[in-house]
C-alpha cells in the first residue's frame, strides 16, 4: 500500500518522491511505499521541496526510531491537533504537484483535502492527523498525483489499492479536483476499497494500543505486514515508513531526516524568506535516495504502486493497499500470473507468489534453490532483497 512526502510510503509505497519523499521510503511508490505501495511511497519525501515564508519550529524534528512502536512517542506528543499540523504542511501541500509536471493545487482545492480528512476521521473513528500523515507520505497531498499501475493500480492522494477516484488517470488531468473526487480519494485510502484494506482495515490488524497501534498500521499499509520481528523497520518496503509517520505526527515538516535504511537522505534546506504577496516557489530539487528499493523504470515511491512516471526517489505508497488480488500466496504455479514482479524471466517454469513474512533466503530454501538464482531470474530484485513484494509472483524455477 505506499508516497508521492519531501522528506515520503511505500507507498511501496510515489511511498519515494513523498517520504521525507509519502511518499518512497523503500518503493510504498509509495507514489510510496505497500506492497502495494510500490506506488508512490517509497518514501516520498517532498520535504526537499522547501518553500518559502516558513521558520522551523521547535517541534520540526527528526528523531530516528526503530523497534515495534510501543516507546516511539505517544499520541499526547503529537501536533496537538489537525489544523495546526495541516497549517505547518500547507505550504508542502500546495506545492507538491510540480514535480509530476501537472498544475499545483489551489487553495480551494487545498481547503478541500483538509475537510475531505476531517469528514473522513469522522466515518471511521480514524485520527485526523495520522490520516494526513500517511497522505503527506503518499503524495505530499497532489491532487492531481499520477495513478500508477504496474499489476496493481494505485490513485490519488492516498495511493489506494484500486480505487476508482483520481484526477490523474492514463494522463486524464482534471484541474480543477472537484471536492467529491478529493473526499472519496481520502475515503478509499482510509476506509479501503473492494480491491484491498485501507487505514481502518491496517489499524484493526495492527498489535498494541495507543500509539503505537497507529505506528503498526503505517507500516503494514506501506508493506502488507509487519515482520516476524515485530520491528516496523524491518521486512520489505520502506524501512524508514513508520519512522517517517511518527515525526510527521510530532512535527517534522522542513527538518533533516536521519533515517537511513532506504538510503542517504537528502540535505534539509532552510526555507527561504519570501516577499509578501509572492507565489511560493521551489528552492531546492529533491535528489533521491541511493539505495531506494525501487525497480529501475518504476517511480520512485514505496513498494507497491507501480507508477508508469517517473518518480523522486523517497517516495513510499501503500503496501497493503496495492497487493494484487490474484494468486494464491501460499503456492506455486506453473503458468505465468497476472501479478508478475517487475523484472521476472520470461524463461521460468514456476512461479510464486510473496506472502506476508516471506524473506528471498526464506523463499529460495523453500524452493531449492539460492538468492543469487533468484536474483537471476527476476533481474530486479536489489542485492539487499528490500524489493521483495508481498502479493507479487516471482519465478522460482528457471524453464
């Protein structure tokens, strides 16, 4: 399920361009990010697109935590509520579509995603600030974030697992966003759609309470599930997802991100000074992490959207949200899926699809065989095996 954030999930899941890029902290794309997230959040960090007329605050930190969740800070230390933290991103928000070539939201448009999350955290007893953190992870809050698809289709803010509201469509660009698509944009990643879970469906699945249980449900969004662990920087995916969360929900808006699991985070600039009455403009280009999980070709959010653009590295989509429906988990098959991996053999005789805490060594013993065959036969697996998607068929068997 993740991020067009920069810092984002990755989304698999954008997950990359959003994450501070949502959005890919691994691939979530994230456009970020899940499994799904290839789609823009692989952390998509758009935190490195520093605009003007705002000071960091004492609160614009990062705190790099690993670990399940349970000592990470608790929910009386964050923002102290949505409209100061929607406030503090604005300005993120309202710049975030520049770099997928479209026009940047305006502040009708803007207004509208802050009441669309309001509305939603109503129907779903969902916090308001979580929802806008994943979304910031996702697609930094593009209205007009490309859909991606790559086996899995990942739209809109939130880089949802199929769902049917976008103004980003195969190139189909609406500006402007009307207010009942951007509602049903954050609807689909929270609620879920019938393709896949969405946050409500993550947090009902995550451990603990408090907290902590919001921090495990960021991650199993980005990545379909949380490790056998209980670590939510381990597993596939964005590494640095929950992470990337919990300082959102605490502040994080322009600072330098310390996390590196996904790689080197870009430098945090200073926003400039700008002059009263001037548009705000970029004034820094976001550089993409070195060692982003994402296939070559693929957008640079998390694991699990598969954008057809290209994306700023660090973006993390929604893992969960993007994992393919077909293909039993639990099995190989012979015949060629329609959920193929980026990057598998077209010479294979056996096929398998990842289920949620399978490793490459775990998958290759299963199957007789070794990592570096694997790698072999599906071309982009990286040497560190964090592309491995669940809810994605690999070739197990060369033909």
């Amino acid at each position: 399920m993740t991020l067009i954030h920069l810092s984002l999930l990755a989304a698999c899941s954008f997950s990359a361009l959003v994450a501070g890029l949502p959005l890919p902290s691994g691939l979530k794309f994230h456009i970020g990010t899940p499994v799904k997230g290839a789609g823009l959040d692989q952390s998509f960090t758009l935190r490195s697109l520093l605009y003007g007329g705002h000071s960091k605050r004492s609160s614009d930190t990062y705190t790099f935590y690993t670990g399940n969740g349970e000592t990470w800070p608790g929910i009386s230390n964050w923002v102290s509520n949505f409209d100061d933290m929607f406030a503090a991103n604005k300005e993120i928000i309202m710049n975030s579509c520049s770099q997928f070539g479209v026009p940047n939201n305006s502040e009708q448009e803007t207004a509208d995603i802050s009441s669309a999350i309001s509305q939603v955290a109503g129907e779903t007893g969902i916090d308001a600030r979580f929802i806008l953190a994943i979304m910031l992870q996702e697609s930094n809050g593009c209205v007009r974030a490309p859909t991606t698809n790559y086996g899995v289709r990942n739209p809109g803010l939130m880089q949802d697992h199929n769902g049917q509201a976008t103004c980003n469509d195969s190139g189909n660009v609406q500006n402007p966003c009307p207010a009942a698509t951007i509602t049903q944009m954050i609807r689909d990643g929270v609620a879920g759609t019938p393709s896949g879970d969405g946050l409500e469906q993550t947090y009902a699945q995550a451990p603990f309470t408090g907290a902590a249980k919001y921090y495990g449900a960021a991650r199993i969004y980005n990545s379909g599930s949380i490790a056998a662990s209980g670590n939510l920087d381990d597993g596939i995916a964005t590494h640095c997802y929950a992470s990337d969360v919990a300082n959102r929900l605490t502040g994080w808006v322009y600072a330098q991100k310390d996390c590196t699991l996904d790689g080197t985070p870009p430098p945090a600039a200073t926003p400039p000074a700008t002059t009263a009455g001037a548009s705000p403009t970029p004034t820094a280009t976001y550089s993409p992490a070195t060692a982003t999980a994402v296939p070559s070709g693929w957008p640079s959010p998390s694991s699990g959207s598969s954008p057809s653009t290209e994306w700023p590295s660090g973006y993390t989509g929604p893992a969960s949200a993007t994992q393919p429906a077909t293909q039993s988990p639990t099995s190989a098959s012979s015949a060629p899926p329609t959920n193929l991996a980026p990057g598998v053999t077209t010479q294979c005789a056996e096929y398998y699809t990842v289920q949620a805490g399978d490793e490459c060594d775990s998958v290759a013993q299963k199957f007789g065989t070794t990592f570096a065959n694997l790698r072999a036969l599906n071309t982009q697996l990286d040497s560190t095996c964090s592309n491995l998607w669940k809810g994605y068929a690999y070739c197990v068997k060369g033909a």
